[in-house]
C-alpha cells in the first residue's frame, strides 16, 4: 500500500513547507509500520548516498533522552548520554537499564542482549568525546536560550560532518540555530520523538530551509535503522503533530472550563473516538510542566489562535505534574495505576471561575 503527500497551498500556508514523501507499508501478522521512505522528492531522488551513523550523543537523560538512547542501543547504534551532573547521569543510565530489563522480562530480548546493548552506552558531563559522534540529539527542557548555547557548544565540539539534531516538539528549529555559523545551519535538523520514545513508531523530521539534502539522507536512514516511522515536515512552530495535539488540547481545556468534568471528556475521548487516553490524562503522561512550557510557544506565535486555561499553572504552581510527581488530574498508585483525585477539584473550580 502506497501513499503520497501533496503540495500545500503556499498562499495559504505560507508557514508550513509541504514534502512529497513516498512511504512503504510491510504487514506481518501483529503489526503494520512504515519501515523505509522509498522516496522524498529533492532528496532520496538527488544522487547521494546516505551516510553511516554508528555513534550518537544524548544530550539529556530524562524520559525522553532514555527513551532515545535506549531505541539506538537497540539498533546496535553506540550511545553517548551526556548529563550535567553525575546524579542527572546516573539516573538517566539507569533508566535505559530499567527500559531494557523491561523488555528482558516480557520475552522480547535476552539477558545477554540487554547486556550487550548496555555496554554500548557511555556517560559524560562534559563535551570532550564528541569529535567522534556522527550524530547528536539535544533532548533537554523547551527552552530556546538554553538550547541555543547548547548547539553554540556542539559547533563547537562536534566534527563538521556531524549531523546536529534537536528533539523540541514545537520550537521553530531555525531559532534553535539562529546563532550558529551558515554552513553549521546546514547540519541542523528536528528529529522529533514520541514518548516513550524506544517505543512509539512515529518521528517526526524537520527540516528548515538551511537543512541539507545530506543530513535528510542520513536522518533518514537512522529512522529505518532504529525502525520508526519517519515523517518528513516543513519547520513552523509545532510542526505537524503538535499543530493538530494544542487545538486539541486546548478544546478539552476551554470545555472544562465551562463546567464539563474532565473525567468525563477523557471517558469520552478514549470511548468513543478509539484514542488510547483522553487529554487530560495524556497531560499526566506527559507532564503538565511540559505541556505549560511547550503551550508558551503556540501562545507566543499564535496569540489570536489560542485558548488560554488557567488550569495548567495551577497544577504546577501545586507541584501537581503528572504521572512523575504522583498527581496531576489523577492520583497514581505504587504501580502506577489511575484513580479520579477529588483533590483536583478546587484547581479546576479555581480556573473555571478564572474564565469567567
């Protein structure tokens, strides 16, 4: 089965590039997945050859750095975890080894296996051994002063050949680059993971107007190799998938705060329109600091475009983060099973009353 993405209307979205992109479907008998990009016009079709990427640096060891290293670990791809403290590192490595003793223990990969692939990874808190990386994936907080001296030190750091990728789910990827050097732009690509990362299929590539054909090649490549599916899309703030999530996100919340239980929009949302979870619920998987920090960048760029809640802040304002912290818009037990949290009910009373 074939498909192709079509040319935009430049007229009308001037803020997105459209890529033609000719995907594969191979069917076994528990799974369909996109596993190779035949074709993206202009850059599978142009000549070159993709290049080997056999060692990559993490920049970030979190749920999201963990998870990418741990899907390059089990493509055979040598990892390079870089933290800024050995106890952030010392966490970020022993959340790769809880990722593949997880998959020991459902009978996907041997105990020899995991082993093997654990000693692929190395950890650093400084830039010394990136000369020898063919790849970096910066996967720290949504901050774009923060990631911009970020790659001011991977330029600095890093052969010219190393492709310099960032994991931001919304941040416009040339502001992420704006301080670097022209032909160092060049190398700047967005490589947009889902979380948890060594498991959901999909990546999202982002390519600016400075990407090279080159470094698309080689992305490319490394999706098939860690078997994702690869979706090659223009740059604007949010992307692809984040455009359709944040309008998402923000109905449930104007719908809250109008007085519907967001208990029962997620009963809803995940009953009746085949999701895994409703919103509110996804906030808690995620973060609700996450979804505050990313919000901030469709606030800033579509300031006529959004609904702004007042729920979020108070979540975090009370440390009320999710998943993570034990609470969010649920309570989550020991093995991390959901329950309603009646404690969540002056919070979302609080921002009712704040949309007036």
């Amino acid at each position: 089965m074939r498909g192709s993405a079509g040319q935009a209307d430049s007229g009308k979205r001037a803020s997105v590039t459209a890529v033609p992109v000719l995907l594969v479907y191979v069917t076994n008998p528990s799974l369909t997945a996109v596993i190779r990009v035949l074709q993206v016009a202009g850059v599978t079709d142009a000549g070159s050859k993709p290049r080997k990427v056999a060692r990559v640096a993490v920049l970030g060891g979190g749920l999201m750095g963990s998870g990418i290293a741990t899907a390059l670990l089990l493509a055979g791809v040598e990892v390079l975890l870089k933290e800024v403290n050995q106890q952030f590192l010392d966490s970020g490595l022993a959340r790769i080894r809880s990722n593949l003793a997880s998959r020991v223990k459902k009978g996907r990969m041997s105990q020899a296996a995991a082993d093997a692939a654990m000693a692929k990874v190395t950890g650093t808190l400084d830039y010394s051994a990136f000369g020898s990386v063919d790849m970096v994936i910066e996967a720290v907080i949504e901050d774009i002063g923060l990631k911009q001296r970020i790659f001011a030190d991977l330029e600095a750091s890093c052969a010219p050949h190393a492709i310099l990728a960032t994991n931001t789910s919304t941040i416009d990827i040339e502001l992420v680059g704006a301080k670097l050097k022209p032909a160092t732009r060049e190398r700047v690509v967005g490589a947009h993971f889902f979380s948890p990362a060594h498991v959901m299929p999909l990546l999202e590539i982002v390519r600016t107007r400075h990407t090279s054909k080159q470094v698309l090649l080689d992305t490319l490549e490394l999706s098939g190799a860690i078997k994702k599916t690869p979706v090659v899309v223009g740059n604007c703030t949010g992307f692809a998938v984040n455009r359709v999530f944040f309008p998402y996100t923000m109905a449930a919340c104007l719908l809250m705060d109008c007085g519907v239980n967001p208990y029962q929009i997620d009963a809803a949302i995940a009953g009746g329109f085949g999701m895994p979870m409703g919103p509110f619920r996804l906030s808690d998987l995620v973060g609700s600091d996450i979804g505050l920090h990313v919000g901030k960048n469709f606030v800033d760029s579509f300031p006529q475009r959004v609904y702004v809640s007042s729920i979020f802040p108070l979540l975090v304002e009370a440390k009320r983060l999710g998943e993570k912290s034990g609470s969010g818009f649920y309570k989550y037990d020991a093995k991390r099973r959901t329950s309603p949290d009646p404690a969540v009910e002056p919070f979302v009373k609080r921002s009712i009353e704040s949309a007036g």
